[in-house]
C-alpha cells in the first residue's frame, strides 16, 4: 500500500496522532536548545559532513584499514554482501559456541537484515535489551522510529502489554514500575545469554575498534556477561581517526534526543581474555547507493533521527506507515534505491518544507534527495492515471495566466455555492482531513488593482 493510505490508519485515533506530534516536537526542541549551547554548532556540522564525504571517498582504503587493524586486536573480521549473507554470518559464530540464547543491543542494521526471525527460525533465542526494543519485539511489532523505537506506544498500552509477557500488576502506566518490571526481566535474560549481539555507531579505522552509544547501558551488560560478542555494522558506520570522535559523539546525542551527551558511549577495541569478538560488515545495497551521484551523500547519516522528530508528515503518519526499516526523510531516500516501485510513494510524503535539511548533524541535503527521487520515479515507475491526467492538466492551467484566472474564478464561484456534500467528496482529499478556508470575493490580481486605484 503507499504511504498515503498507510498513513489513514495510523490517522483514525485522532488524540495519538496528536500526542505522537506533540512527543516528537517535544525532542526536536531539546535538539534545538542542545545545539544552540554549543559554540560552533555550525561549524561542528559542516565539519562532520566532510569527515563523512572524505570517508565516502576513501571508503576501501578505510575498511580495510579498519579490518588490519581489528585484527590486530584479536578480533574476528567478516564480509557480508548482503542481509542473507550477514544472518548466515552470524549464525555460524553461533552455532560453532553452541549459543541457544542471544541479547541484542539496538540494531538497525540486524533490524534491516531481519535477523530475530532467521535466528529464530534456526532454534535460537533472541531478546532485544533495549527497552524500547524490547515493547516492541514483546509486540510483534517492527520499530517505529530508529532512536525511540516505541514512540508510537502508550504507557498504558505498554503497561497491558507488559501485563500479559511479564505478568506485571496494573499500573495505570505507571513508567516508573514499568520501567522497573523490565529491568529485573533484563537482568534474567542477560545472566542467562551465551552471546551478545550489538550494532555499532561508529567504526574508528585507526584504532580497529568499534563504539556503540546506548542510554541504558544495555550493550555493556550483554557483552560483559556473554562469552561471544558479534557486532555488525553497515560497511558506512567507518570514520578515519579515533579524535573525530569528539564531533560525532557531540552531535549525536544533541541530534538524536537533546542530550549533552549519550549516557553510555562504550569503545570496544578487543576481546576480552577467554571471550571471542567478532564484526560483520555489511553492503547490502550501500556499495550501490555510493555510486549513485545524487544520492551517495545520504551515507552519512549517523541516524539520530533528527529528521523525522522534525518532519510534520513523520509526526503524524507514524513510521509504521512507511512500512520500511529506516521511516521518516532519510528512509525515503534510502529505500527506493533498495526497490524503486516497492517504495515509490516515500519520496512523495514530504512537503518538501526542507526542515529535515536544517536539522541533520552532517548536513544531507534531504529535501533536495527527495525532489531528485520524485523526477525519478515519475519517469520509471508508472503513476495512476488520475493522479498524471490531473497533473498534467495543472501544469497547463499554471502555464497559462488566463486559464489560471479563469479556473480561480470558476472554484471560488463553485466552492461558495455547491452543497456541502459534493465539496468533501471522496475526490478531495484535501477536505478529507479539514475544512477548506472560506473563499474570498476576488483573487489577488484583483485586490491589488483595485487598491492601486484607490491610492
Ligand atoms: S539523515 Fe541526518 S537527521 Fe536524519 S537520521 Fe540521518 S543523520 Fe539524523
């Protein structure tokens, strides 16, 4: 379904969508305030985007500097080309331990690469240990945003949900006790898991070591506890040297939840002795999106989720409705270069205001990757007919200032006396949603003459 009509679910429960609007924008301030504390922000932004174009540029010399390096340390480096490549990957590692029980730290990679279900399918048990993680694989449910994975959750549908999984008492959403329930059911899986799996934010190639940024410290207590640790990283997460660190840990958490800092921010360069450290790089599909001119630059995300806090479709379509692993801006440029057709609506929910520009830390030029997808995709993949013939008549009424005079003149007359019911048809999707503004005598050519005259 495209986004749209996605969308329409996530909008029948009017007070959520507002609540979910007002949670984001509540974020999207703390980043403002953040940000504007700290001397530079600008300049700490463009210079993390050039870090991220030099590391596009040289992405095989760093990798493989990376995987020397990881070596080095004692740490096991794997290739995957793509998302089966990677669960095999990590499947085997598993296997050869013998593991029956995982923890897993938030991944959006494993989430892309739907690994819990491959594993699962193999016998193995996997808990995600982030709490927002946790609600929704307690859910049956993919994530909903890249930092807050339950945003479009209540506490109190966490508090029935945690009811029926955890056998907890009724708190009326009570977060304090629901927070609390989950960490002593944590603690359980994490004493019990033979390996822990992480994703990883950054990749530093001079060092061969890996950082993770996690608010609960829910990757420590996994990788510290376990005998295995996998970590898997999209083939992007690489940055040259360990001080370029200070700007992408600074504008991370800023970025992503408004924090001066993230709580944890845990280096992992070797094994620990008698443990086994892995990392899994991944392509699946970015080798091919470097090469892509217009849109290679939208690999250096480092995904704060900054974009979608801000973007006013995101905060009230919900990410679910765009039916993608990474939702919101970004997700819309990424995913039509996985399947064009598949995702040919996402670059469309947009309004192009370019908010989602102004926010990212590394600066993408998201709004303008949108735009350049849209010339794609109405080129490639076929549109409704309604949609074309109606665009195609509006590029001629807009093309000629008389026609456009004219058809101004004939709407106003129309939207001022037809019956209620033919205006909010199911031909206007505009009204579907809220009134119309009331119609004025005259349109601004008008007005303006008529106020020269008076002069
Ligand atoms: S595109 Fe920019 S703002 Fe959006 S998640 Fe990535 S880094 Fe953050």
């Amino acid at each position: 379904m495209a986004h749209a009509k996605e969308a329409e679910i996530f909008n029948r429960d009017e007070s959520k969508v507002n609540w979910h609007d007002k949670a984001l924008w509540f974020v999207r301030n703390k980043r403002d305030k953040a940000g504007s504390n700290v001397k530079g922000w600008e300049e700490l932004r463009n210079l993390a985007s050039a870090i991220k174009a030099n590391v596009l540029s040289n992405l095989d010399n760093y990798l493989v500097q990376f995987e020397e390096n990881a070596k080095k340390n004692g740490v096991h480096v794997h290739w995957a080309a793509n998302a089966e490549e990677h669960n095999k990957i990590v499947h085997s590692i598993l296997s050869k331990h013998k593991v029956e029980k995982v923890v897993k730290s938030k991944s959006m990679l494993t989430e892309e690469c739907h690994l819990n279900p491959y594993l699962e399918a193999n016998g193995i048990e996997v808990v995600d240990t982030d709490l927002g993680e946790r609600i929704v694989q307690l859910a049956k449910e993919p994530p909903s945003h890249i930092v807050l994975p339950a945003i479009h959750k209540t506490k109190e549908e966490v508090d029935v949900l945690f009811q029926e999984h955890l056998n907890t008492k009724p708190s009326n959403g009570d977060p304090q006790y629901l927070t609390s329930e989950a960490r002593k059911h944590l603690r359980e899986k994490f004493l019990k898991a033979d390996a822990a799996i992480t994703g990883v934010n950054f990749a530093v190639a001079d060092t061969g070591g890996v950082v993770v940024c996690t608010n609960e410290g829910n990757a420590d207590m996994g990788t510290h506890l376990a005998k295995v640790h996998i970590a898997c990283m999209g083939m992007e997460k690489i940055i040259p040297q360990e001080k370029h660190l200070g700007v992408f840990l600074r504008l991370l958490a800023r970025s992503a939840t408004g924090q001066l800092i993230t709580t944890y921010s845990s280096h992992f360069n070797k094994p620990a002795p008698g443990t086994e450290m892995h990392i899994v790089i991944v392509d699946n599909g970015r080798t091919k999106q470097l090469s892509r001119d217009d849109f290679r630059a939208s690999l250096h995300c480092i995904r704060c989720g900054a974009c979608m806090n801000t973007c006013p479709i995101y905060r009230r379509s919900g990410g679910h409705s765009y039916k993608t692993t990474i939702p919101g801006p970004i997700g819309s440029i990424l995913s039509p270069g996985i399947d064009l057709k598949k995702n040919s609506s996402l670059p469309f929910a947009s309004t192009l205001c370019g908010s989602c520009s102004d926010v990212c830390p590394v600066k993408i030029n998201i709004h303008e990757q949108l735009y350049q997808w849209r010339q794609i995709i109405t080129k490639e993949v076929k549109q409704p007919v309604v949609k074309k013939s109606v665009l195609k008549i509006t590029g001629r009424v807009l093309a000629n200032s008389k026609m456009y005079g004219f058809m101004g003149k004939s709407a106003r007359f129309m939207l001022k006396h037809m019956p209620r019911f033919m205006i909010y048809s199911k031909l206007n999707a505009w009204g579907k949603a809220r009134e119309l503004p009331k119609v004025k005598d005259g349109n601004f050519d008008e007005w303006y003459k008529k106020r020269q005259k008076n002069e």
